[in-house]
C-alpha cells in the first residue's frame, strides 16, 4: 500500500481514504511539497486528503518567506505509516536522534528521511529492537588498590558451590590521590578474579515438539502478511498441539484466513523453535489437562470455541452467535444454561436430526434437548423475529434503500416506490393418516406432501416478511389474494399506489385484484391461444422480468442450503412449530447473511437491456416466413473444432455475461455443449450456402441443440455474422440471433440455446484447457441398453 510522502500515513483504499498523485498536482503546490520533503517528487509518490488541503492553504498565504514544513498526521509510524493518535489506542515510541533503533529504521525506509521528531509503533520499533547488534558491553572499572577476597557460598537450585567475591572497598578510605583506570591485559579485573560458575539451566531442547515465536505482531504462520491479529482460541491451541506437536504461545496471534482452515498440514513445511522454558511446558500441559471430557460443543464456553466448529454445527460465526445470544436475553431467565439451549436449537435448524440424535451429542437426555429447544424457540419467535422480520421491522424508506440498480431502472419509479418480488416456497412432509390433511397437503404437480410457505422480498434479498404454511392444493394467485382482500389487512397498510410487484406466472389469476389496489404488476408473458412462440416483444419482457426475479429463487435457496431441517421430509409429529423455525430462520438470514448487491457491470446490462428493448427480430421473420428450419441443401456442415469459423469473435467472459445478460444461461452452455459433444467429441454447426453466395457481408450459421427436457425435440439456433472488415466489435459482429424456442424472438439477451453456440465459438474453443462436460461421472452410473444389445450380438 501507498503512503503519503508528506505525513508518511498509510494509505488504505478499504476505507475510503482518498489519495493523491504527487506528480498531479500543479507547478506551485509541488514545488512546495518538493520544499517540505527534501526532494524532488515522482510518479510514484502520493498524497493523503489533509495534506493536499495544507498544501493548496500554504500555496494561498505564502508570502516570500517559504514556512516550515507543516502535516496532517502528526502521530504517525515512521515505518508502517499506521496513525498511532490517541484514539487508535496503539502504543507509540519515540525515536532518539544518534541511537541504533533510529539508525535502523532509516536504513529500512530510504530514500525516505526520519524527522527530527519521528515516532514509531510498538510493533515496528520492537523489530529494529531485536534486528540491531547488542553493543558489547564494557568490562568493570578496578582500582588501583588490591582489594580483599572475602570467600562466601553461592546457592543454586541444583549444587552448592564454593565461591569467592571482592569485598566492597571503603570509599572514605582510598586516597587522594588514588584514580580509576580501566584494567587492561597486564591487570587482573575483578571478573578475572571470579571462577566459572556455570549458571542454572533455563531451557530444554524438546526434538519431537516445536513452539512459535512468542509475538503479537503478526499471524503466527510464517511468511503471512495479512493484517489481521485475532487471539488464538484454547480449542485451536490444543487441536494444533495434539495433532501437530507444535505449541502455540500464549501471546500468539492468528489472521482470519488462517482462522478458518481445516487441515494445518501447511505447519509441517517450516522449521520451528525446539527449545522450551519452565513457563511454555507448563502451558502445555494446561492444555492438555483442561482439555473437555465429554461433549464435543461446550456452547457454555463458545467463546474458546473455534469459528470453523462453531460454523458446522449452527452456521454462525462465534461472534454471531453470542450477538443472537445477546439480543434474547430473556432467556436467560428461563433456562439455566441459556447459550446451550439456543446451540441445541441452532443444531436442530442446521441438521435437522432427532432429538435423540442430538441429545448423543450433548450427552445429555431427549427430554432435556426436547425442553431446551422450546424454550429456545419460544424466546426467538417472541422477541427476536419481530425485530429483524415483518412488515413492521422496516418503514417504506428503509424498503426503498435496497432497490438494486437493474430493477430500479427497468421498474423504478420517479418517487423510489418500493420493489418487492413475491413467491412461495416448498417445504416435503411425511404422509400423514389423516386423509384430510393428506389431502390438502398431496401435490399433483410434486407428487409429494408438502406445504407452502410464502415469501415477499427485496431486490437485494431482504426478507420483508413469510406468510403460512398454505395447503399445497393453493396456488400463488391463491395466496395472494388471501393476503389483499381484506382491507384491514397489515400489507393494505403497508403497501400504497404505484408500488412494484415482481411475479410470476402464476400468480396471473391475482394480477385483477393487485391491479385495482393501484399497484404496479410485472410478470413473465404467456402464450395466447394458438401461438407456439412468444413475440419479440413478449420475449423481451418476461426477460426484464427474470433480470430481477431471480433474487427470490436465491432466497429459497438458502433456507435448504442453510437449514437442512427444511430440506429433507419434516417431521409431522413437529409440523405445529414449522412455521415458527422458518420464520426464526428468516430473521437469522436477514440479521447476518450479507445481501446481494449490484453485479460490476449492472450499469453496462441496464443500458444494453434498455436499448435492445424494442429492437425487431428480422433474423427471426426471415427465417419463420422462408421456412428455413425444414431445408437441410443449403446448409453445409461444419467441424466446430476446425479452423472455418475464424470469423466468428473471440469474446471473454464479461462479453458472454453481457451477450446473455446474466449467468445463467452460460452456466446452462455449458450441460447443452456437454450432451450434444457425447455422442462422436465434435460440435456440428452448419452454414447456409446460399447467404454466402449472395453476399459478401453476411455469414448465417445454424446449430441444432437438442431440448433438455424431451428427448426428442431438436431447436434450430441461428446466429448471422456481420463480415464488414471495419467491424472489430462482438456486438456489431454479431448482428442477430433467433432460436425456434418459446423464447427464442427475444433481443434482450438470449435463450440457452443460443448462449450455447456462442458460449462455444466464441470462448470455450479457444481456451487452453477445453472445459469438461459438467458431471461426466455420472455416464457410466446407469446401465446403458445399446452395451448390453452389442454384448448379446
């Protein structure tokens, strides 16, 4: 990192602190920077904010008389640059003009120059500490007079060994005349005097264990520069000692990233310290001997737990659990050990395994998991969710805030309306005796039991609020209407003309009574009666649509990817609290899982999507009314592997992602490319001949892609080119595209299909490891019908 060459202060982008080329600025105020410094600036050099507001202030009052140099910083490191001002709370040292510290420093940081009053952190000024040569020191003055021997006992913890020591001379006794020398080699000194008296051993030499230097300044994994210094936790000392045989000291710091590490087979590349004193062994064996018998989670002590256990088990962090923990303190009251109940209960969202199972865990009883997971639940439902879930958790401006760039420029409005996207979600139940509710609860559409919450959210991801669980016989233009058609209702309140809604398909037979609220509603486009492909400017809209509603896909996701308790069948005999540990769920993932924010190039996709919006498909009309699908003369097979389609653009992947504007349909190239390259390892695509011969500026291809969900239907893809030399450009090469899919007409990005001949020409082929068929394992995990008819032949 940069620092600045005026107060020497680090300059750190993450937190915004803006800086300055040197070379930048103009004639005047570099010349007086070029006065303050000493010398003369380069392109290198750098700037803080204050110290540019200081120059351009002395550059306004300067009279003839150039002032001295003035800072911004004053309380800085001479070394690292970090601010050591009061409010930091790091320790600062001053440097002394002619000591070997200072000395030290300026050979690290030449060119650059010490100040008269130069300062530097704890840290810094303990390495030039230990890196400058200890001066020797001088041996005791004597004096002139012999003095007496006075024989006396030295104890030791081991020997007792005879020794012998000057008798301390009479000062009032010596003469006038008597002076002070140093002795030299003709004249035998007190120490000379002394026998050799081996001192009482300190340290051992352990071979087959190994300590880390004892340092708080830096991660105790050699050579790691991250800055980040947190305190070992007694859990990972242990598990490093015990595994490892090396001994983390107690001083010993650790960077986040090495924080979080599973195996710690990296410790063994380096040679460490072997040797121990009284004190280090001691805490050795502390660790050892405190080292928890019984259960693996001690959540009464989470806070010498490690982040990566505490992680597996609850999927929090331990500094998010004790801020859950702290946030329902009422708990407490009820239950004598509080953080163990809320720990069974995160373990029983996270896993979703009996309470049997779990009490094996704690080594404890069912009955007493059973107990501290209702009072767990209880404590969260009634004074956790309400501050983090519903729509009385957040007012409409708060709502406002988390627009994201792309939905607020396809659907925004002049007054920042909220945007809110709606949809429900599944949650598998076991069959049930009761017929009634097995019925109600039996999807034709799933084959399965289920129910359905019902989720409205942000643009970015935040949960508004969760409704039910609904029957799995409601559909979602069902559930909506439920939730409108009373006026007293909490959402009539809430909502007001001119909102958005994001929805989906079926939610078109509730689209009446949301429109008469005054609300504005988008959703995808369907088919009318006797068409087979929707318009181009159908496809373009439910494309704005799916820009912005797969926000709400992502949060379904994470409620089975989080809390397995939701992904498999959820037990009956608990359907009464399933609502309750969603909607605890949804409060959690609105407290600490980070939201979504804009895509690099979200501005790029809105204006490409704006442009494109009333383009016309005239590949498309070309290619419906000439019937072009069903001629197989004029179109010539080409290898795709074969150097013929040099004229198609070489795109990278910021180019796919703003061809098909998003990723989805990239990641779907991909298994397209895969079944269709199975067969023979080629890609076949085809060119029209007649295009060719007609024109000299027009290259037509043609793909055939076969249909991922029936077997036997085949989508011809078409993609011209546009051959003008002048044209270097993807997107002007590429003139148009058509696919005889649903959504093929679309000019607003691009069906699968399409995706997958460009994803292929334009990228794939041309990277040096060709990207293998996603999930090729699986091909020989079946028994394939053609190898047992060749084996029977």
């Amino acid at each position: 990192m940069a620092a600045c060459v005026n107060c020497y202060v680090i300059l750190q982008p993450d937190i915004l602190q803006y800086e300055y080329h040197a070379a930048d600025l103009s004639p005047e105020l570099a010349l007086i920077i070029e006065e303050w410094c000493g010398r003369e600036i380069s392109d290198n050099d750098r700037l803080c904010q204050a110290c540019v507001h200081l120059v351009a202030q002395e550059a306004n009052n300067r009279t003839e008389n150039p002032t001295v140099r003035t800072v911004s910083h004053i309380f800085v490191c001479i070394s690292c640059g970090i601010s050591l001002g009061q409010r930091t709370g790091r320790r600062r040292r001053s440097l002394l003009e002619g000591s070997d510290l200072r000395t030290y420093i300026e050979n690290q940081i030449f060119p650059r120059q010490v100040p008269n009053e130069a300062w530097a952190c704890n840290a810094c000024w303990m390495r030039a500490y230990h890196n400058t040569p200890r001066l020797e020191t001088e041996p005791p003055v004597s004096l002139e007079f012999e003095a007496p021997v006075v024989p006396v006992q030295m104890q030791t913890n081991e020997v007792s060994v005879p020794a012998v020591i000057p008798e301390e001379p009479n000062v009032d006794s010596v003469p006038a005349s008597s002076s002070i020398t140093v002795p030299s080699s003709e004249t035998e000194s007190w120490a000379d005097q002394m026998p050799n008296i081996r001192p009482p051993i300190d340290t051992i030499n352990l071979v087959s264990y190994a300590r880390i230097s004892d340092t708080t300044s830096h991660c105790f994994v050699p050579d790691c520069v991250n800055p980040e210094r947190i305190r070992v936790s007694r859990y990972l000392k242990r598990s490093i000692l015990c595994q490892y045989k090396i001994y983390i000291s107690e001083n010993a710091r650790v960077c986040h990233e090495h924080s979080m590490l599973y195996n710690w087979d990296i410790l063994n590349e380096f040679d460490f310290i072997h040797s121990f004193n009284r004190m280090q062994i001691e805490n050795m064996l502390d660790l050892l001997c405190h080292r928890p018998v019984g259960s693996v989670l001690n959540f009464e002590d989470i806070e010498n737990c490690s982040d990566r256990l505490c992680h597996y088990w609850t999927g929090l962090t331990v500094a998010n659990f004790l801020s859950l923990f702290n946030s329902v303190g009422q708990i407490e009251t009820i239950c004598n050990k509080a953080k163990t109940a809320l720990g069974m209960y995160l373990v029983k969202l996270r896993t979703g395994e009996s309470f049997a199972r779990i009490a094996s865990l704690f080594l404890t009883s069912k009955g007493t998991v059973a107990n501290y997971v209702k009072k767990a639940r209880s404590c969260l439902s009634t004074y956790y969710v309400p501050l983090h879930l519903g729509v009385g958790h957040m007012t409409r401006e708060q709502h406002s805030v988390h627009n994201l760039l792309i939905p607020q420029g396809l659907f925004g409005t002049d007054a920042n309306n909220p945007i809110v996207i709606c949809d429900g979600t599944y949650i598998y139940l076991q069959k049930s005796s009761n017929y009634l509710f097995q019925k109600k609860t039996y999807s034709l559409h799933k084959y399965r039991n289920l129910v359905k919450p019902f989720l409205m959210v942000t643009c970015d991801g935040h949960i508004i609020d969760a409704f039910g669980p609904y029957a799995a016989t409601q559909s979602d233009a069902d559930i909506m209407k439920d939730l409108f058609q009373n006026e007293n209702s909490p959402l009539r309140s809430y909502f007001r003309q001119n909102d958005v809604f994001i929805l989906d398909r079926g939610f078109r037979d509730a689209i009446g009574l949301l429109t008469s609220l005054g609300y504005s509603i988008k959703k995808p486009e369907s088919l009318d009666v006797g068409e087979r492909q929707l318009s181009t400017l159908k496809a373009n809209k439910s494309r704005m649509v799916t820009l912005c509603r797969w926000v709400v896909e992502v949060v379904n996701g994470r409620f089975k990817r989080d809390f397995k308790i939701f992904r498999a069948d959820y037990f009956n005999c608990a359907s009464r609290n399933l609502m309750t540990d969603f909607k605890v769920a949804a409060a959690i993932l609105n407290c600490f899982h980070p939201l979504i924010t804009d895509h690099p190039d979200a501005e790029a996709i809105l204006t490409r999507a704006q442009e494109r919006f009333h383009m016309p498909n005239t590949l498309a009309d070309y290619v419906i009314e000439g019937n072009i699908n069903r001629h197989r003369v004029n179109f010539v097979s080409l290898d795709g592997q074969l150097p013929h389609l040099d004229v198609f653009p070489v795109m990278e992947m910021r180019d796919l992602i703003l061809f098909s504007l998003g990723i989805y349909q990239i990641k779907q190239a991909r298994s397209y490319y895969g079944e269709h390259i199975r067969e023979n390892g080629t890609f076949r695509i085809e060119v029209d001949t007649n295009l060719l011969e007609h024109s000299n500026n027009s290259f037509l291809l043609r793909g055939r892609i076969r249909s991922r969900h029936q077997s036997n239907k085949i989508y011809c893809t078409y993609i011209l080119l546009n051959l003008n030399s002048g044209i270097t450009d993807w997107c002007q090469r590429i003139a148009q595209y058509y696919c005889s899919c649903i959504i093929g007409k679309r000019t607003i990005g691009s069906c699968a299909h399409v995706m997958t001949i460009v994803w292929y020409l334009g990228w794939a082929r041309h990277q040096e490891n060709m990207p293998p068929p996603p999930a090729s394992f699986l091909d020989s995990i079946l028994v394939r019908d053609d190898v047992e008819n060749e084996e029977d032949e």
